[in-house]
C-alpha cells in the first residue's frame, strides 16, 4: 500500500480518491433529490374554502373541496359568470 504509483501518489492514496468519487456519485441523484425545489403542478392549485376552512390542493378541472363538496378555484369562477 506505501508502493508510490506515479510523483508523490501512493497506492492508498488512489484507493482514497477512487472512494470518494463513487461515494459522490452515489450520493449525487440523492442529493439532488432533497435540494430540489419542487415544481408546481399544472393541473392543481392551492385554495382555501370559504365555508368550512379546509385549506389544500384540489384539481382546476373539477376542483371542489373534500370535506363540503363546495367549488374551489377556476371551479368556482365558473359557476358566478
């Protein structure tokens, strides 16, 4: 393991470097996965209901809220035009 590889490197040295680098790439798609913003959904919005105070995400093409089954979002835009 002291046998010197090339310049000042020994053996042990490269198996340190070597580590490290697939240890990072293993770490990196977690890594990745934890510091990414997540992104807004197209198909969702987040509302607030009126009459019971639920607060949540429902669909803009049937939004309505799950505990009083009110129009929620683009839902309710619909019904006063």
């Amino acid at each position: 393991m002291e046998t010197i590889v090339f310049g000042n490197f020994t053996v042990m040295d490269i198996l340190i470097a070597a580590g490290v680098i697939i240890g990072f790439f293993y770490l990196w798609p977690v890594l990745k996965r934890v510091l990414r913003k997540k992104e807004a959904s197209s198909y969702a919005q987040i509302v607030s209901c009126d009459r019971c105070d639920w607060q949540g995400q429902v669909s803009k093409h049937a939004g309505r809220c799950p505990k009083c089954n009110t129009p929620l979002g683009d839902q309710k835009a619909k019904i006063y035009q």
